[in-house]
C-alpha cells in the first residue's frame, strides 16, 4: 500500500509577496497582470478571500468586491526561486518525489519505511520545516494514493496538515463535487453528466473499462483513481514535465498579422526556460481565451524535440494560422510539454544554437527583455535582434566571441 505525501504552497505568489514586502502582511494582496481592466487574479492572499476573490477572475471585477484590496503586479523571477528551494527541501526528504507544479509537488514515503517509522509523525514535523525555512505556510496531505493525498491537502488549507486513513479515503472522497477531481474539467464533467454520473460516489461505482469507452485512457485512469486503484505511482525527479508563458493581451485582437509578434515573444520565453532547465519539448501547444472567455487550444507534436525559439515559432505559428479568424483573442499562451533532458555532446551543437548561449548570457545578466527578437522576424531574419542600448550590444558581441571560442577550444 503506498503513502504519499501531497504539499501545496497557500496562496503562492501573494504570499511570496507579503514576505518580501512585510507591510502586506495581514492585508488582501492580489497578485495580477498589468492591465487592471483585462487581466485576472493569478493568486488572492487568504486575507482577501472573504471578499469572494479567487484565482483566476478578471482583476477589475475582483476591485469591484474589495476597493482596499492592494494589486501587486507578478514576480516571477521570485517565485521561482521559491519554488527551487522547496523542492529542494522536499527532495532532502525523499528522492521519490514528483513534481507537480511550481508550488506542489507529492512524495512517496512507502519506500522509506525504514527511515521514516511514522509517516504522520514526519510529514507533520516536514511541512513545519519547510514553513520555517521557506517563511511562508504549506499545506499538506496524506493518504494511500496520490489523488488523496492532494484533496486532504486541500482541505488542510491553510497551514495545516490533514491524514486520511485508508478505510475512511472512500467517504472522504465522495465529499468532493466532480468538478473538484483532478483531471475532470469541464468538457470530461459534460460528458460524465451524458452518462447519468453526477457525483464521485456514481464514478466509483462505473467500471474502468467501460469509461474507456467515453473518455478514453483518460477515463479508465480517473475511475481507477477514484477507486483507491491508482498503481501509476510517482514520476520522480526535481525537473518540470512542461514550460509554458501566457499572458493577457492589452487590447482584444483578431488576425494572425496581430498576434504574430506575440506568439513570438511567448516562444521565445518557452525556448528559454527550457534552455536553463537543459530541456527540449517534444510537444508544443497553443492555447487562445476568446473575448467571451471560452478557449481552444491546439499542440503538434514536434521531432525532434527542440528548445530553439524559431522552431518552436513556427509550430506555434502554424498552429495558429488553423485557428485564429472570426473571433477576438484575450490570451496567448504557448506551452511545451514531453520534456526530454538528454545531453548532447559539444560536438554537435549548432551554430544557431551558439547564439542561442550568448543570447541567454546576456540575459542572465541584463534581463529577458534586454535582448529581444525583432517583431516580425522571419526565418530568413534568424539572428537579427534588436538592442536597447549600445552597451548591451558591445557585451553581447564580447559574450558571443568568448563563448564561441570557448566551444572551439574544447573540440580539440
Ligand atoms: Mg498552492
């Protein structure tokens, strides 16, 4: 039987906020986009959710329920370093760890009998640790699967620890409305609905390979999952399985000729962190909001995987082209998933590639937006870029020749 442990940063971003700026604490923080008239609440401190504020709703209505709310716009530069520090904490407890998104990730303590005697005893003194040392609270849950485990989290919410026992997990379960199950979002709830189920007790009852039938390996998994039969177990590692950047647009649009610039820049900031994560994608989605909110979302998979901005672009690019027309977009969002992390050997690294490190040493030092790629860059444009300062420009020419020569010293 296993035992997992599920940990779940409360209120991530605000409360990375409040931390670094302690004159939040104790006040409705909402972290959101730049735009107040068209972005949404990306996380609401728990001190604003009296107020009916929740993730993911557009900002200008969330002012409209709390006016002294305060809006922090987004630092994702902090977040992340939060995030690497608290899987590293996770990862000090047990390498068989899955990671499952910046501020959750799920260990699996079955394997660590030994060294843990009593799992409730260590993850109630872990998750104090790791609210010690990051400074800011997690919630955590345990029970026989993963699925359990993460909804106890989320009841512990917030600061709090929550252990499900084996024989109370199916009760338990059968609390949740269906659209609170991972994975059941609003299409599987409509199919699920076609099929007379309603609740999780009804999932519980259907046969796994029944729902094969409607919902595909999908819904085998989800009612084996229901049913405490989940063997799939953790995928363990410290390395993300999917990069994505999204944003809302300042201003509704509606042709191709329009959003070019910004799938563009999106691809861009993909390709990047897949570089710093040593990642190629081997799948590249596109994701639209249309102006009334409802979305689309298109991926191909690629071969070989790539972490080049321009191919990632052009998938990007063609993607949209089958989409796009006849409708106002509101957000962009560009993801690749089906990461591989194979090394390659110097030898066979490209020429575009090349520019590809120098570009992202300049970076490091200066800035993603220091360094960007022009507008309407084509393939034949590959490699013109557009400079804010002639300084940065002088650097960039240093970097790239060091780093050139650098690649051709160690060849032979
Ligand atoms: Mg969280």
């Amino acid at each position: 039987m296993g035992i997992f442990a599920h940990f779940d940063i409360d209120a991530f971003y605000a409360q990375v906020e409040q931390r670094k700026n302690p004159s939040l604490k104790g006040k409705p923080v909402l972290v959101g986009g730049n735009y107040l008239r068209r972005s949404v609440v990306a996380s609401a401190s728990y001190e604003a959710r009296p107020y009916g504020i929740r993730a993911g709703m557009p900002l200008f209505m969330a002012r409209r329920l709390c006016p002294n709310c305060i809006i922090v716009h987004p630092d994702f530069k902090t977040y992340q370093e939060y995030s690497r520090r608290f899987y590293r904490l996770l990862y000090s407890l047990s390498p068989d760890l899955e990671i499952i998104s910046q501020d959750e990730a799920v260990v699996d303590l079955s394997r660590c009998r030994v060294l843990y005697p009593d799992p409730i005893l260590t993850v109630r003194n872990w998750r104090r640790k790791i609210v010690r040392e990051l400074g800011i609270t997690v919630s955590a849950g345990m029970g026989s699967s993963k699925l359990v485990a993460k909804l106890a989290a989320s009841r512990a919410k917030p600061d709090g620890f929550l252990y499900i026992p084996r024989e109370q997990e199916e009760e338990f379960l059968k609390t949740f409305p269906l659209e609170e199950i991972p994975g059941i979002g609003r299409k599987t709830l409509i199919i699920l609905e076609n099929q007379g189920i309603r609740s999780v007790g009804a999932l519980m009852k259907t046969s796994a390979l029944g729902m094969k039938n409607f919902l595909g390996k999908k819904g085998e998994e989800l009612v084996y999952q229901v049913k405490g039969l989940d063997l799939s177990g953790i995928i363990p590692g410290e390395k993300p399985k999917s990069v994505s950047r999204g944003y809302t647009l300042e201003h509704d649009i509606t042709s191709l000729e329009e959003a070019k610039s910004h799938l563009l820049y999106l691809s861009d900031s993909v390709a990047m962190r897949l570089r710093r994560e040593g990642a190629k994608g081997g799948r590249i989605c596109l994701r639209i909001r249309r102006g009334d909110f409802s979305e689309v979302q298109k991926c191909r998979s690629i071969s070989p995987p790539t972490s080049d901005t321009m191919t990632i672009y052009r998938t990007v690019y063609s993607l949209a082209k089958n989409i796009i027309g006849g409708f106002r977009i509101r957000l962009l969002s560009v993801e690749a998933s089906s990461l591989s992390y194979t090394k390659q050997p110097l030898l066979f690294i490209s020429g575009e590639e090349k520019i590809m490190e120098a570009i992202e040493k300049i970076r490091r030092k200066y800035g993603f937006s220091s360094i960007k790629f022009l507008n309407e860059a084509t393939e034949e444009e590959y490699g013109v870029f557009v400079f804010r300062t002639a300084r940065k420009l002088i650097q960039f020419l240093t970097s790239a020749t060091s780093s050139f020569s650098d690649n051709r010293s160690s060849f032979r």
